[in-house]
C-alpha cells in the first residue's frame, strides 16, 4: 500500500501531475519507524540540498506514520510544486522487512537517475547531493561515491511538559531536537579499499549515492541481514563495479554528513544480532577480491 504527499492536496492537481510524471535527477530514501518526534530535522536537510531536482521518498511502517508524515508535509510539497524545483516529498508504507526491505521499497518505487539514502537521525549539509552527484557526473565509469562524515554524540530533547492546569493543543507529535554533547570528529574519512572493507565498515548509509543501473543489475539490500545490510551492499557492488570516496575535507573543507550517535540507535539496542550480523557478512566477503582503490 501506498500513499503519496499528492494525494492528500486535492486542491493542488499541479503537484499530483508533476509527481506522476517527471524523473528526478536524485531519488532519497529515507526509512522511518516510531521516530514522528525526531526526524524533522533530517527531512528538512534533504529538502534544503542546493539541488532542485529530486524526490524525497519516506518509507514508513504503519499507517498512522504515512498519515501523519502526509499531513505534516503536504504543505511543504505545494510549496516545493510551486516554486522553481521539481522537489517532492512522498510517503509509502512497507511493514515487516526491516531497514534493508524499507530501502528496497524505496529504490523500487523511486524514479531517480541517482539513489541516495538518508537515515532518519542524520542531518546533511545543503551542498552534500550537489557535491556527490558532480562527482559521478565527472567520473561515469564509478557506480557508487561518499563523502566523508563527521560524528558525534547526544542526545533528542525530551518534549517539555506543559504548566500545571494547563490545557494543551496537540495536533501532531512534538518535535524534538538534538542537543549534542561530543564531537567525535572524522575517524571515517579515508579512500575506497575493498579488502579494508571487508573486514568492517566504515561507509554510513546517508554517505553514498549510487547509480540506477547498479541497483538493476546487481539488486537491493539483502534483508536477511538486519543491521549490516548497508555494509554487504557496498561490498557486492564493490566486487562489480569501480568505488569512490569524494573527500568533501578536501575539496569542501568540511564533511558534508553528521551521523548522530544516541541512545535509540537500533545497533546499541540490539548488540548482539549487530555481531551476528557482522559476522555473517565476514563469512560471506572474506576479504575477497573487488575494484580495489579508486
């Protein structure tokens, strides 16, 4: 089942066409779960790329979160029609595949000449898409590029309580920002090495872009794997086609993704099926031959 942003703004035919009918240079995909409160902040990033030319496709698990994220950003995505960017905003549903399924949702439904993937507690800089995808744009022969990331810890505010005796109006769920405590710097800046990748992952999800063709020809996500499911992907097209690390250090003198590490990371909830699954994809890539460096 799916639901899309056009199609709760009947008063707006101009966004359903547009919607339904042009192809997006970029495709995000952002998969979401029990976090309304939290991932304003991510959707707001993607929206405010210095890109005009793409569609943010939210894969959601029930229905009540493709409600709210539908009447919650409606408003955003006449604006978007509107103006002088052919940007959409979309919400499907796919529940009970986990994160890789979600992706895959995403991907399959997605139009994008490109394919960009956005963890729903991430933020990017407004040059990160423009910055990636002129980096594939000027090497061709690359399936798959990302960009350096800084880290950092904290934690989302709790939603501040009203005053005693006081009656409060709640139409959608508070926001919650995130305050952070800890800059852990760019430990994950360093040049594309399949045999290095092998033996642990150092490329976040919300880093990379990758071509259509790649996901056509190879697939998707694995989704037996629960939580190293980005970790094999990178690897198998690794073995396939030519890899590339953008140094945004570099070129921009600054990352361009913040990965935000808190206490509702699925990897700190869940310890050991995260072992499990990295031990998995270590059977399966043994520090095997691919593209090597680029």
């Amino acid at each position: 089942m799916a639901a899309t942003l056009a199609e709760t703004d009947t008063d707006n035919l101009s966004l359903a066409y547009v919607a339904a009918h042009y192809r997006p240079l970029v495709t995000v995909v952002m998969p979401t779960r029990d976090r309304l409160e939290i991932l304003d902040e991510s959707i707001q990033s993607v929206l405010a790329q210095e890109l005009g030319d793409l569609e943010l496709v939210i894969v959601a698990v029930t229905q009540r979160e493709v409600s709210v994220l539908a009447r919650r950003y409606a408003a955003e995505s006449t604006r978007l029609a509107r103006a002088a960017t052919t940007a959409t905003v979309r919400v499907v549903r796919q529940e009970g595949r986990g994160i890789a399924g979600a992706r895959n949702m995403g991907m399959r439904v997605g139009r994008g000449v490109y394919f960009a993937h956005m963890d729903d507690d991430e933020v990017w800089t407004a040059d990160h898409l423009p910055t990636l995808v002129g980096f594939l744009e000027r090497y061709p022969h690359l399936a798959l590029v990302y960009g350096d990331v800084r880290r950092c810890r904290g934690y989302f505010r709790r939603p501040q309580a009203g005053r005693p005796g006081q009656r409060l109006q709640v139409r959608r769920p508070t926001l919650r920002g995130f305050v952070e405590r800890e800059d852990l710097g760019t430990p994950w800046c360093r040049q594309f090495d399949f045999g290095q990748l092998a033996h642990g992952n150092w490329i976040p999800a919300s880093a990379v872009i990758l071509r259509r063709e790649a996901f056509e020809a190879l697939g998707g996500f694995d989704e037996s794997i629960r939580y190293a499911d980005d970790w094999e992907y990178w690897l198998r097209i690794g073995q396939h086609y030519p890899v590339a690390h953008c140094c945004t250090l570099t070129t921009l003198g600054k990352p361009t993704v913040t990965y935000r590490l808190h206490g509702a990371n699925a990897t700190q909830r869940d310890p050991a099926v995260w072992a499990e699954n990295l031990r998995l994809v270590r059977e399966r890539y043994p520090g095997g031959t691919g593209t090597g460096p680029q």
